[in-house]
C-alpha cells in the first residue's frame, strides 16, 4: 500500500519584511494547518528577507521568532539558511526549539534538501559573495557590531544585491546542472529552492522538486508522501484553507 499521510512540509523564499502583511499570515495558518499533519517542517531558507542576528528587535524578527517558539511546541521544526538569512544562530534555535539544519542536508531517506544558491555556481561574483558571508570569522565581526549598523548594513547588502541582479542573465542565477549532480551523488531526490522557478519534475531515478517564491498573489509549498514529491500553491489573498496540486505535479 503507498502511503497516503505526507511526512514533510518544506518552505523557503518566502521573503517575510513586513510583520502582519498577507504572506505572514498565510504562514501562520499554513503552519496551524499542517503542523498536527506532518512529522516534520522543513525551511529551508529566506523565510525573512533579511536576518542581522538572533538579538534583532524588529518587528518581523520578533513575530517570526514566536511563530517557531508556537509552532515546535506541535511538530519538529528544521531551518535552514538561505543568502538574505544566513545569520540564523544557537540562540534562535535554542529559544525557539527549531533545529538548525547544514545546507546541504542529506535525510537517512536519501533526500537532500539546500537552500539551492550553494549550486548556482555560474554566478561566479555570487559565490565570491558566499564565501565572505559564509565565513565565520566574518560573521562574528558583523555579529558584534550594534544593531542599527547591522540593519544599515542588511539594507545595504539588499540594496545592492537588486542592483547586480538586475544586470545578470537569467542562465546564470540557476543552479549549474553538474553541481547539483556531483553534490546530490547518493542522494534519490532533492528539494531546494532560491531560484525563484518552481517545479516538481523526474530527476535520476527520483524527483527534483523546487519550491516558489511567495509574489505576485501566490504561496508554494512542497509535501513528500512516501517518497513521493508534490508541489503546492495557493493565494495569499485570503485565509488558507486548502491548496491546489499544481496541475500535472
Ligand atoms: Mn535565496
């Protein structure tokens, strides 16, 4: 018999940066929906636009930061880094409950889950970008700076991340087909999600499934059934209530 209960949810570009707008609360009754349903969450990066450390005070840190504390105290919670919130810490994780996850992570079920911007190795100006912020040594410098020069900082980084985006084509901003191969080696499928180009399609002798960004009126989500895959959306223009396979997904 396949089973029919999913076992994971998975998120990630949501791009949350405006505390009580639409896309936070379809998070929150997506995550009330769902949370009794699964036996895992998975977020797998840029859930907020932008993170300068676990202290942040602004509004849609400390939203967030209660919506994990809420939601883990009903189903495991594992979040992941994405390039605008790479700065989550042990402090959101031990004062939320959720699991920190590596990117790339490998489940004992042979599906590997990333952010996916590690695999976008033709945007080679990107990836020199991703060492730095990646690089602890770097991150513990910004980290003592104060808040307000963080957040300065952030609006800069997002300033100028729009700025040489716009300039580069397209081909370059997805991941590198051989990458993702060479990294998913031992893996049956892989989710992931940063470029912003939702599918659920074959791959190997699994499937590849990449979430969407929540815009333009519409939320995504990913669900793993066995060892099924399918991809979700619905609107953000009212109450979650239940979503649309995407068709031939
Ligand atoms: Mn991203």
């Amino acid at each position: 018999m396949p089973e029919t209960t999913p076992r994971r949810l998975f998120l990630a570009d949501l791009h949350l940066d405006a505390a009580g707008d639409a896309r936070c609360q379809r998070l929150a009754e997506l995550l009330v929906a769902w949370r009794h349903r699964v036996e895992g969450i998975y977020l797998l990066g840029d859930i907020t636009e932008l993170w300068i450390g676990d202290d942040d005070d602004g509004e849609v840190a400390c939203w967030f930061t209660a919506l994990l504390s809420d939601t883990t105290r009903h189903c495991p919670v594992y979040l992941m880094q994405g390039n605008r919130d790479f700065l989550y810490g042990k402090r959101l994780a031990e004062s939320t409950g959720v699991q920190l996850l590596a990117d790339p992570f490998l489940t004992a079920d042979g599906l590997l889950l990333s952010h996916g911007d590690a695999w976008c190795t033709d945007d080679v100006a990107y990836q020199q970008f991703r060492d730095t912020v990646r690089n602890s040594t770097w991150q513990t410098e910004i980290l003592s700076r104060p808040l307000e020069d963080r957040r300065q900082f952030g609006a800069a980084l997002r300033a100028e991340s729009r700025r040489t985006n716009a300039n580069k084509p397209a081909r370059i901003m997805d991941v590198n087909g051989e990458t993702l191969a060479a990294a998913a080696h031992g893996a049956t499928s892989v989710v992931h999600g940063h470029t912003h180009r939702p599918e659920c399609s074959p791959w190997h002798d699994g499937q590849r499934l990449v979430l969407g960004a929540w815009d333009n009126g519409v939320g995504w989500f990913g669900l793993q059934t066995g060892q099924r895959l399918s991809l979700h959306l619905f609107s953000l223009a009212r109450r979650y209530e239940s979503e649309t396979a995407h068709p031939g997904w």
